[in-house]
C-alpha cells in the first residue's frame, strides 16, 4: 500500500495496512532544528546542516532520507513566505544559541540588543519594524506584539480587512510546482498549510481579539464573513493551480483551548466560528477531493462537537494532556466522526524526559486506543522540542511501525 492510499483510507475511517505517521508535513507537527540536527547524527545520516524552513518556531526541515527512514507517509505543500516576511530561499550558515550549525533564508539577519536578545526585523530589513524576539539563550521567536493587550485597541475597518491574505500568482504558481513535484516524485499523501489565507486570522493581539469576541461579537461576526469570502476566493485559485495534486488543506491553525479549559466561551464559537467553518469546509467537499485540517491546541472538549458538525475531517494535535482530553473518552465520543492527527505521545512529559521503554510503552496504548477503525494519524502532541533525546524520536516512531500494523493488538 502506497503512502497515500494509506493516508486517504484511514481519513476515511478505514484501517489501511498500518497506522500512518507524520513528522514534518505541517508547522503543527514538526521537529525543532536543534532535535532534528541530533536525530540525524543519531542515526548515522549524512552530516548537512539542517534548514529551518519556520524560523517562528525554529522547526527544521524533514528531508526525505529521514522520510524514508521513518516511514512518514505525508510531506508539506507550504508557501515561499510564512513569518516575518522571510522568503525560504537562498540559504546561508547560521548558529543556534547552543552552536548547532543549521541553515537560515537568506533574508534571516538578527540584530542583538544590550541584553543580548535576538531581534528579527520584518523581511530582514534593518530599516523596517521589529516584528520577532527571542530572547537570549530562547528556543523561539515571540511575535512582537501578539501578547500585549491594548486599552484603546481600536480594530480595523473592514474595508481593510478585506485588502489582505489574497494569495498571488507568484505565491500560487510556488505551490503548485512543489504539489506537482512531490506528487511526480514520491508516493506520499501532501498537505497544503497555506495557514494566513484560509480559516479566521486575528485582528490585533491576542488579547485584543479575546476583548473583542466579548465585547463587540457583531464586529467578529462581519469580519469572519469578510475572512471567509476571502478564504473561498483563494479556494478557488488553489483549485484552479493546485487541482489533485494535493489531499488535504488545512484551513486554520488558530488555538481555541488552554491546559484547563476553552480560552472563550463554547457559545461563542456556535454562534461566531461555527457558521463561518461550515461554509469553508462545504465548498472544499463540494468542489474538491481535499480533506479538511484543523489545527487547535489544548483543552477543545465542548468545541470538537462544533468542529464535527462544520464538516471538519480532521483535528490536530489532539492534547491529551489538557483537561477531559483522555485518548479513550476521545475515541469512544467522536472516532469514525473525525480523524485525530497527533496524540500519539505526550510531548510536554513522555517523549523529552521519560525513557525510550516508557516512550515505546505510552506509544503503543495511544495506537491500541486510536487506531480501530481507522481515523488515526501518528504524530507527538505538537512539534518536537529542542532537546528531545533522539533515542527517544526513535523508540516512538518505530514502535508506531511495528504495533501500528492492523489488525491492532
């Protein structure tokens, strides 16, 4: 069974010959540069440096001799920009703060401030604002402003709102030579991110926009409609670019939940996103092959029903660390309705700090509970973090190879 045959029937609730596994085919479900420099040595791999493709997080990219090692069924399709204007193109030498040696675009320049912070300018230029920190001795870069709330945040017009996220045709013809190569040259199943263009991108920070939703619905409500028919135009050009060369889009990588519980009101959601997913996720079935990806951190117990009705196909990175997200309530609730992409090993506990036996063991309970049926992709909870031990990578996916094989026992 191919790579992708393997991918479309467990999205469609099928068991396939084993469980697929993802690593690297999202900026959900990735690898940090620093673990995936340790992962290769590990393994012996031909010493290069690693590129970090998402300079946000720091995430290098999968290449496919770890694609082929691994056995990972699911490759991106993920657009020439994505954060801080920096195009993916032109790679230089670069040092992280612990003196791994990896690869940076071209356009990545940071200035060190009186604390020794890195600060990254927009599209790498000096003269425009700065919009990454990370701070000294960091593992990340901090959107500049994300986090501060506002007392006089005034939102944009919607005249304006409008102006933004339209994909050009340079953006679009990039993605579909990638789809098409890919599809050319492996038997992988592809994932489209083209995140900021499709879904509900915020207005301000995120304090703002949690103001917001609170204080001024109506405003939420006109902008996800403005969003959304933005969104349905892009569809349209994927579409006419992309066609089948890929399988699965994914709509909105925005996080709705905390450790705890929802970051708002579940009402909240009916009555403002609800709407608004369901239009985006019925044009995508209604006029493509393309299964739909969601992506949402945390605690999302009383929004995953909202998501099922949406049309949603898939959820990710499936939490279950977060309050009530138990992979067996998980399973027994909501399997055949959605397919869990993620929660195959605890990445805030298990896969950085316990030993490759008690990885191998957490991994094959999370693939007993997930797998029957299909509807079940193998990936950590999230991407994996700087100093992840490569023994204990390597325990999880291989043990997810070899117990992942159906029938499940």
């Amino acid at each position: 069974m191919s790579s992708r045959e393997r991918i479309l029937k467990t999205l469609n609730h099928e068991e396939p010959d084993r469980v697929p596994l993802d690593m690297g085919a999202t900026i959900m479900s990735g690898i940090m540069a620093h673990a995936l420099d340790r992962l290769r040595k590990h393994l012996g791999m031909r010493n290069r440096a690693v590129k970090v493709y998402e300079v946000y997080q720091m995430l290098g990219e999968v290449e496919m001799d770890l694609v082929d090692r691994l056995g990972i069924d699911v490759l991106p399709v993920e657009p020439l920009v994505q954060f801080f204007g920096l195009r993916r193109e032109k790679w230089k030498p670069w040092k992280l703060w612990d003196g791994t040696d990896v690869l940076v675009p071209g356009q990545f320049d940071v200035e060190v401030d009186g604390e020794g912070n890195w600060l990254l300018h927009s599209e790498g230029d000096p003269a425009r604002p700065v919009e990454g920190k990370m701070p000294k001795d960091g593992f990340y870069f901090d959107m500049a402003s994300a986090l501060e709330a506002h007392l006089d945040f005034n939102p944009p017009a919607l005249s304006e709102v409008k102006k933004e996220n339209h994909l050009s045709s340079e953006e679009l013809e990039f993605l579909a030579a990638r789809a098409e190569r890919l599809r050319r040259e492996t038997d992988k199943a592809l994932l489209l991110g083209c995140w900021r263009t499709m879904g509900f991108s915020r207005v301000g920070s995120i304090p703002d926009f949690l103001c917001l939703l609170a204080l001024d619905p109506g405003y939420v409500r006109d902008l996800f409609a403005v969003r959304t028919e933005t969104a349905l135009k892009n569809m349209e050009k994927l579409k006419r670019y992309l066609g089948d060369s890929i399988d699965i889009v994914g709509l909105d990588g925005a996080d709705y939940g905390g450790q705890n519980n929802e970051l708002f009101a579940p009402e909240l959601f009916e009555e403002l996103f609800l709407p608004f997913y369901r239009e985006q996720n019925d044009w995508v079935h209604r006029n493509t092959s393309w299964k739909t990806w969601k992506h949402t951190c945390g605690s999302v117990t009383r929004i995953i029903p909202m998501l099922i009705a949406s049309g949603m196909d898939i959820l990710n990175p499936v939490q279950t660390s977060a309050a009530g997200m138990d992979p067996g309530w998980l399973k027994k609730e909501f399997g055949g309705k959605i397919t869990f992409w993620g929660g195959g090993v605890d990445t805030q506990k298990t896969l950085p700090f316990a030993s490759p036996e008690e990885v191998e063991r957490e991994v094959a309970e999370r693939i007993r509970i997930f797998s029957p049926g299909g509807g079940f992709v193998f990936n950590p909870i999230h991407n994996i973090q700087q100093g992840t031990p490569p023994e204990n990578i390597l325990a999880a996916y291989d043990t997810a190879r070899v117990v992942g094989k159906y029938p499940i026992v």
